[in-house]
C-alpha cells in the first residue's frame, strides 16, 4: 500500500481519478471539524456561513463540470452526533460544489455489514483508506483487486440504501 499525506489528497482529486470518486464516512466525529471557530458557534445555534470558494469546493466544480461523480454516504448515529449535525448542516455547500452526499443510520450500515473505516474510492480501481492514528492523516492507496472489491461491494450496498440529503436532513433534529 502506498502512503500518501491526507493533505495531498486535493491533488489526487484534480488529476488522480478519471470518471467517479466515492467516500463512505463513519467517524462519529472529525478533529478538522471541531477544532474550528466556526464549528463552535454552530454548537451555540449559529449557522455555518456558506463557504463555496474555498479549494475543496472550487475543485469539486471542475470535476462535476467536467462530467465526473463525486460521491459520499456517511454514517449517522441515533441522535446524531453534534459533528454529525454540523456536516448536516455544511452539506448544501457540498450538493452546490456537484457532489452527490447521501446518508445512512449506523444502524442500517451495520446490517449491511459496511466497514467501519473511512475511505475513498476512486474509478473501482484505487482504494484510500484513511489512518486517523497518523498525526499527519496519512492515506494508504491500493489497487489491490481484493481490498477494491470489497469497497466496491460496500460502495453498492451503501449507495443503494442510503437516503438523500433533503429527505434524511428532514428527519435529524437541529439547533440552526
């Protein structure tokens, strides 16, 4: 498995994959979240500004415009989390960037089976699994058939029951 800094990630995204990347999420929370400002005023009621200009989302615009998928179902527990809240709340910014964000109960992902690690994968061909342990967010990337079928295969069975954003975001309780 090659290793590569998280950080170096946005350049895999601007020329890395050809055709589709997909995220399954799991962390009931992300440190890169929770250490901003704008994380704490969200838990005291603020809404998070809309922030469509930054690079993620600048990038994420040139891939969809350009007629590539970038796709995600993340995990949600029974209450949500306040960061799951928080990217609940962040995801509009995510659908006008192109993406497709789509959600699960934990619950749900369990009797599915999905893994409970987070990862991107890339044209059905290089898995990135994130290591969370590494203080620099190290991302191992593989194309080994086996570890890229079986998120494949995660990839199916999550997209297939996970719900989109406006039907689940009318459900979850939140403060803003």
């Amino acid at each position: 498995m090659d290793v590569v800094p998280a950080a170096g990630i946005l350049d895999f995204f601007r020329h890395g994959f050809e055709h589709t990347a997909w995220r399954l999420e799991t962390r009931r929370s992300y440190a890169a979240d929770e250490g901003t400002e704008e994380y704490r005023q969200f838990l005291v009621g603020i809404a998070p500004p809309s922030d469509t200009d930054g690079p993620w989302f600048a990038n994420a615009r040139t891939q969809t415009a350009a007629g590539k998928r970038i796709e995600r179902v993340r995990l949600v527990d029974e209450p949500a989390t306040d960061n799951q809240r928080y990217l609940l709340a962040t995801t509009p910014d995510n659908l006008a960037a192109g993406e497709d964000i789509r959600y699960m109960l934990r619950s749900r992902a369990h009797e599915l089976e999905l893994p409970a690690f987070d990862f991107w994968l890339f044209d059905s061909r290089i898995l990135a699994v994130f290591n969370w342990e590494d203080a620099e967010r190290r991302m191992g990337l593989t194309t080994d058939p086996q570890a890229v079928a079986l998120a494949c295969q995660a990839r199916d069975a999550a997209w297939h029951y996970a719900e989109r954003y406006e039907t689940f975001s009318a459900r979850v309780r939140s403060d803003v």
